[in-house]
C-alpha cells in the first residue's frame, strides 16, 4: 500500500466463478477512502477482472456498513496481470524472482503462496512492449502461466507479436 489521502477501508467485490476458479465469492482490497462516495484501490486485485490498483471506484456501504463496490469512476490506467508461477512449483524463490525481474521494468508485484500467485501492478509509465516481451518469454519457457486481469488502450496498442 502506497501513503493514503485519506483513511483505508476495506471495499469488497463480487466475483463470478467460472468452473472452480477463483476460489472464493468475494474478494477484498484496500483502498483509500476519498470522502464522497468513492474510492482509490490500492491493492493488486487478485481475482478481479476490469479493475487495477490506483482505480476510483465508488462504494455503497450495506447495512452493517461493508463497502461493495460499484462502478469505476476513473482509470488509473495501470494494468494488472496475474501469473502462476511453474518453476520449483511457484515456491517463494520463484515468486520473488519473478517480483524482481518485473521490478527492473518498473513493475510492482505482490505473491501469495496459495496457488504459487504473482500479481503486477503495471504503470503506463513502464515500457509496456519490454514487460510484454517478458511474460511472453515466461510462458514460452513455462516459467509461469499468465492472465491479463485488466489492460488498457495503451497496453493493446504496445502489443507484441
């Protein structure tokens, strides 16, 4: 997490499970409260699609006062890509070497050892084609398998063959 504006709550998603994946109903990520309604993600979603760290989302609090999210109201313009990592079966080594690789690229990542999971929270600001070339080197050498979680016009159009 990143130094907030304002006070952190916890805001959670609704996830739609296709077959057995992901592996719970709903997800919860950090973010910092912006005092009207909305606000900033600050975790890398782990198994929400269409949303990235640094997102505006706007919330509405149930009745025991547990933010859902709602709508994006402004893209960060970040991306988030997930990997499972393959080598020496995804163990902490292989995670934060594969943080490393992509934080040489101006990449953060965050791991979790269920399921042997790397998430990248991937800025406009970093060289988008060196970042792509690399996932798809890791999935050619089968270091890792990949999904792309959220990605934006640009990241398209940075696009490798």
């Amino acid at each position: 997490m990143t130094n907030p504006a304002g006070p952190y709550v916890k805001v959670h998603f609704r996830l739609e499970i296709e077959g057995d994946w992901p592996p719970a109903s709903v997800e919860s990520l950090w973010a910092v409260d912006q005092g009207d309604g909305t606000v900033r993600l600050d975790n890398i979603p782990w198994f929400v699609r269409g949303i990235a760290c640094g997102d505006v989302v706007a919330t509405e609090p149930d009745e025991e006062g547990v933010h859902w999210a709602g709508e994006v109201v402004r893209r960060s313009e970040n991306c988030t890509i997930r990997l499972i990592a393959s080598r020496d079966s995804g163990s902490g080594a292989a995670r934060q070497s594969v943080i490393n690789a992509f934080r040489e690229l101006g990449v953060d990542g965050e791991s979790i050892e269920q399921f042997g999971m790397v998430a990248l929270d991937v800025p406009p600001t970093a060289d988008l084609a060196k970042v792509q070339r690399l996932l798809k080197r890791g999935v050619a050498k089968e270091w890792w398998d990949m999904e792309e979680g959220c990605v934006t016009a640009h990241w398209r159009a940075a696009s490798v063959s």
